[in-house]
C-alpha cells in the first residue's frame, strides 16, 4: 500500500491574508515596473543612435498620458521599494555592527547618502 504525503491545502492569495507578506509582495512586485522603465531608456537610447526623426518619435511617445502615468507608477514603486529596503537594512547587518551602531542612526545615514548623492545628480544634469 502506497502512502502519500500530507500536502497542506494553500490559497493562491496566502500572502494576502497578513500584512508583512503583502507588502513584501507588493516590494518584490516593484521590480518588474523597474525593469519595464529600464527597457523603456535603452529603447530610448536605440532610437537615439538611429537618428534625429526616431528619437522624436520615442519623445513623442513618452508625451503619452500612458507612459506619464506608467512613469508616475514606476516612481512610486521605486521610491517604496527603496524606503521599505532602507527601513529593513538595519535587521539584517551583522550583530557587532547592531551593537555599535543604533537602528535609527542606520536609517537616517542611508536617507543622507541617498540625499546627497540625488544632490550630486541633480547638480551634474544642470551644468550640462
């Protein structure tokens, strides 16, 4: 006689019913947004190289209300992805770097460096 293995029944919602594995969910969800807007530049970038008519036409595409919305949303996952990656950060160091450093300070030194180096950027696409 064959026995088989008791396999627990799952929904293909689980992670819907507690807010930790949600909103991992919805974090992990974000990169695909991230890789479609990354498509998105290089196609950009090929029709640059193609010429001056075809890189007015990605423009013009990009004027789109669809792709302004797309790029709104694609913002907002990434900005909650990286908030949620920067809340999660101190978790996971090494237990001698906890014990030297509180949780908070973590936090706010990686929302300063993130600040500064959005300074730098910003300032190199103006002098251009």
């Amino acid at each position: 006689m064959s026995r088989r293995p008791y396999v627990r029944p799952m929904k293909r919602t689980w992670f819907m019913d507690h807010p930790f594995y949600r909103n991992y969910m919805v974090r992990e969800a974000s990169c695909v947004f991230d890789a479609l807007y990354a498509v998105n530049l290089f196609w950009g970038i090929l029709q640059l190289r193609e010429g001056a008519e075809a890189w007015s036409s990605w423009l013009a595409l990009q004027a789109n209300p669809l792709m302004i919305l797309f790029t709104v949303v694609t913002l907002g996952m990434t900005l909650y992805h990286a908030v949620t990656y920067f809340d999660m950060t101190p978790r996971v160091l090494p237990q001698f770097i906890r014990k030297k450093v509180a949780d908070p300070i973590v936090n706010k030194l990686m929302y300063a460096g993130l600040a500064g180096i959005s300074v730098v950027i910003l300032a190199a696409a103006t002098m251009v």
